[in-house]
C-alpha cells in the first residue's frame, strides 16, 4: 500500500484497535467499537473490508511459544538457487514449524538468500526439521542460529493507540 493516505481515520482507529489485546468477552468488537466512537455493526463492517481490500491479511492469537512446550527456536539461512528460490521458498513456507520465510540478498561473504524461523521441543527436533527440509529440497549450504535469550518481542504497532 506505501500511501496511509488510502486509510480513512475510521480504518486507522479500527488498526489501531485490533493491534493490542482484543479483550476477552463474549462481544469483543463491541467494546473496540465503543472505544473507536461507532456502533458495532459499522466496526465489524469496516475491518471485514479492511480484510477483503487485502489491507488487513489476518490477524488473530500470539502464543508465547516457550509457555506452549516450544522452547528451541532457529532462524535458518539457506542458499538456494536464485533459478529456484520462489518455488524452494513456498515449499519451506509450507512446513508447520516454520512461522517466518524470507528472501533476503546475500552480503559480502555471506551467500544465504533464504530465511526460516523454525520452531521446535528442542534443538533436536529444530536439527531434525533442517536436515528434512535440506534433503527434501537438496539444500546442502545453510547456517543455524538458535535462540540463546530473549531480548525484546513485540509485534509491530502501525498506528498509535487511540
């Protein structure tokens, strides 16, 4: 999109709204509703065109992985075939471990042009995801870089809080 410019203020409020914690009740939307000055027919309305003009792709539950028995994570970098790296890169999208999958240009001595954020039990069951996901696509060259501690997560905020 690039341009806010295409978002009314109504739409921007609505964003901002859905970004944080969606409260748990049994009418969520009408209390961001009441928050944002509209009724909730015209919220819900509103955030499902945000959802079909392709603005908003999805939204829904952030699970805090290492509370959920998923204490190993590794981000993986591949070199893959720039001839091939569209079809590599949907085929590792589609593993349930992966959450993030990137095309990145390579650097200076660094030739890795795809990335995965793998997740996993353990560092065992991360390695054993890599080695079937390298041998399932013939990806010998590629680099794991595990997790060691948390620094800061947050999701990325596009508007400020109304």
């Amino acid at each position: 999109m690039g341009n806010d410019q295409m978002l009314t203020e109504l739409e921007k409020q609505i964003i901002a709204a859905i970004q944080g914690d969606i409260p748990i009740c049994k009418h969520p939307y009408k209390k961001l509703a009441e928050k944002t000055g509209v009724s909730e027919k015209r919220f819900i309305e509103t955030l499902s065109d945000l959802c079909s003009r392709g603005i908003i792709r999805r939204f829904g539950a952030t699970i805090r992985h290492q509370q959920s028995g998923f204490n190993a994570n590794a981000m993986v970098a591949w070199n893959v075939d720039e001839a091939h790296i569209n079809t590599v890169g949907e085929k590792l999208a589609s593993f349930k471990q992966i959450t993030h999958c990137y095309r990145r240009n390579p650097h200076n001595g660094w030739p890795y042009n795809l990335y995965t954020m793998i997740h996993g039990k353990d560092e065992k069951a991360c390695r054993e995801t890599v080695d079937k996901i390298s041998k399932n696509n013939f990806i010998n060259n590629y680099t794991i870089l595990f997790s060691r501690r948390e620094l800061k997560k947050t999701s990325m905020c596009y508007f400020p809080d109304f």
